[in-house]
C-alpha cells in the first residue's frame, strides 16, 4: 500500500514539472524556473590557442603574411613575394633543378660567383653576363642581404631559384657561399687585345695618381686583400703581370669582398716596357723590399713623399720583387720593424705589407696637397 502510493505521488512530481507547477516530494523541489530539463543543452569546445609566433620555426606563408611580426616584414614586390611562396613546392623544386642541370649542359664557360657582396654588385654593376641566381632554401632566404639581392636581381631581369644546402654546396665546394651563388661569365684582366691602350696616355689630374703594379701575385686570398684595400685607400689603378699571377676567380671576388666587381683590373704581359713608358712620361717607379734589405738606397716609408704620379711596385709572395724590375726603380721602400726579428719571420704578409705601403703613400699625396 504504501509503496503504491509512493509510486502515485513520484509520477504526480514528474508530471507537475512538465506542467510547470511545483511539489515538495522526498524533500526535492521541482520548477520550471530551476529544472535542468528546461536549460538547453550545450555543448563547450576549447579552441586550440594560437601559437607563439617562432623566429626560429617561421613559415614562408607565416613570413609574408600580415600577421608577421614587424622584424620580418619586407618591402618586396609582389612577383618577388609570389616567387618566394610558390617556389617552396617540392614538384616546382624538382623541375627547377632539373632545368638548372639542363642549363648547365648548354653553356660553354661559366662560373658561380659566390657571397653576398660580390653576388650583389655583381649584378647591380653589369661586367658580367649572368644566367641565375641560386639561394638556398629555409630561414636563410629571409634575411635582410639576402632579399636585397634578390630584388636587384628581379629588377635586372636575372632568373632567381631556390636549391638546396647540398646543391649549392656543390656550386661553391669548400667556400664560404653565405647561401648565394651566381651563375655568370667570369671576369678578367683588362689588357691590350680586349681594350685600345689609351689608359696608358698621360693624363691631367688634379690629383698626382697613384698607380699600384704587382708582380707574380699568386694567393687568390692575397690578391682579393690587395684590391680591397686598394679600392678603399684610393688607388687609381690596379696592374697584374699575366704570367705567374692568379686570374681573376670567384675566391678573388670573395676575398675582396665584391671589388672585383666594381674595380677593373688591368694586366700587363711585360711589366718592363709599361715602366720604361711611364718613366718616359716622368714618372715616379717605386719599388719595395722587405725589413732584411740592408742597401744604402733603401728609405722607409714613412720618409718618403710623392711629388710626382707614382707607381707602387710589389713583388709575389716569397721571392718579392723581381731583379729586373728592381733595376728599374729610382726609390726602394721599406717597412721597418718594430723589434729584433726572428729568421723565417722577417717579412709582412704580401697584402698587409701592400696596405701599409698605400697609406703611407697617399697620406703623403694627401698632406702634399694641403701644403
């Protein structure tokens, strides 16, 4: 009986809250207002939080896109931005190589020039004939020197692909590429076939010009150093001899950080005749010898004065300057050491000794001027 109606007044309950009256049954209140049958049912979902955005782990889409961070941004074209994006894909890459390997079979002479400097002015200073530009592909392809050249190369109409670290290892092998190599006709020395002789007719110049001639330079290190510090310290000239000298490589180019590129660089078959010639055009002929040469006739640098259009001679690494041009020079320099020298060690680096040599020379044109 009393289970019966136990039973009657929990149906009663239920059927008061669908009607929307309320009971007291078992000491549980039933509303409308508080029934959890009423609340609609919904369901939460956590959205994934939006990474950190990595420097380290950046996308090419994540690169470009205005969501970037503002170190990232860069002002580059629209074709140059779709060139970066689309070139990604593994099926584009592959053709890119295998055109890259079908251009490579077509061309006679070339060579990779290699480095972002020399890559640069490479291209922004047109002595070469250029097929493409190589970057390596990742992080690499967005750094600041690296987009710059690109852009110059896009606006110069140069084709621009992305390889692989182990292809461009391959273009530059044992170099240091810093992700860019150049595919380009070679550069050298300007000389009498490939150019009329008026650079050596006498000129009128405000300034007494200073001409640097090296004899049988063959470290393609030493050369570069030598042309750098040549371009910087004003140097009017540069002049090689052919024979015993290194040509003018891409390591040249590397070496003088990209003044190859900029800095003609003339080369003479017999270094004799262009002294006698240039003596004739009342010349100063200056050569140079190390610390160890004991002659009377030999003044230090640092004495000496240029009152006239001077050439500076300097001589290859070990042997120095030649006894044939030696008879030749009206001066002898020298640098002088500043302490008691040991034997085998008596003697400056070819392309230290010749920045030495160039300052103190146009130091004295410089303050010769002022007087």
């Amino acid at each position: 009986m009393w289970v019966s109606l136990w039973r009657k007044c929990v149906r009663q309950s239920f059927s008061a809250v669908s009607s929307g009256n309320t009971y007291h049954t078992n000491n549980a209140l039933f509303s409308e207002k508080n029934s959890a049958m009423k609340r609609p049912r919904t369901v939460a979902t956590k959205s994934k939080p939006k990474p950190a955005f990595s420097r380290e782990k950046v996308t090419k889409a994540t690169a470009w896109s205005s969501e970037a961070p503002r170190h990232l941004k860069r002002s580059v074209s629209s074709e140059l931005e779709k060139l970066f994006l689309d070139d990604g894909h593994t099926a584009k890459r592959d053709r890119t190589v295998k055109q890259k390997t079908n251009l490579f079979s077509k061309l006679d002479h070339f060579e990779f020039v290699f480095g972002i400097s020399p890559c640069l002015l490479a291209i922004t200073h047109g002595r070469r004939r250029i097929w493409g530009l190589f970057v390596k592909e990742g992080d690499n392809s967005l750094r600041a020197p690296v987009l710059k050249i690109c852009q110059e190369a896009h606006s110069h109409g140069v084709p621009i692909h992305r390889v692989s670290k182990k292809d461009i290892d391959k273009m530059a092998p044992g170099c240091v590429h810093q992700g860019v190599c150049l595919q380009a006709s070679p550069l050298t020395y300007v000389t009498e076939e490939n150019q009329n002789q008026s650079w050596l007719l006498p000129r009128k110049d405000k300034n007494m010009p200073l001409w640097l001639v090296l004899e049988n330079v063959q470290d393609p290190m030493n050369l570069g150093a030598i042309l750098r510090s040549a371009y910087f310290l004003g140097v009017d000239k540069v002049v090689s001899s052919i024979s015993q000298s290194c040509p003018l490589s891409p390591v040249v180019s590397k070496a003088s950080s990209g003044v190859m590129e900029v800095m003609e660089v003339y080369g003479y078959k017999n270094l004799g005749e262009l002294l006698k010639l240039k003596q004739a055009q009342d010349w100063d002929v200056v050569g140079t010898v190390g610390a160890e040469f004991k002659e009377s006739h030999v003044t230090k640098c640092s004495d000496f004065t240029m009152s006239k259009p001077t050439l500076l001679l300097i001589g290859g690494e070990g042997g120095g300057l030649s006894q044939e041009l030696q008879a030749h020079c009206q001066t002898l320099l020298t640098i002088p050491a500043g302490r008691p020298l040991f034997s085998g060690i008596e003697s400056l680096n070819v392309s230290v000794a010749t920045g030495i040599l160039l300052h103190s020379l146009l130091y004295s044109r410089c303050s010769k001027k002022s007087m």
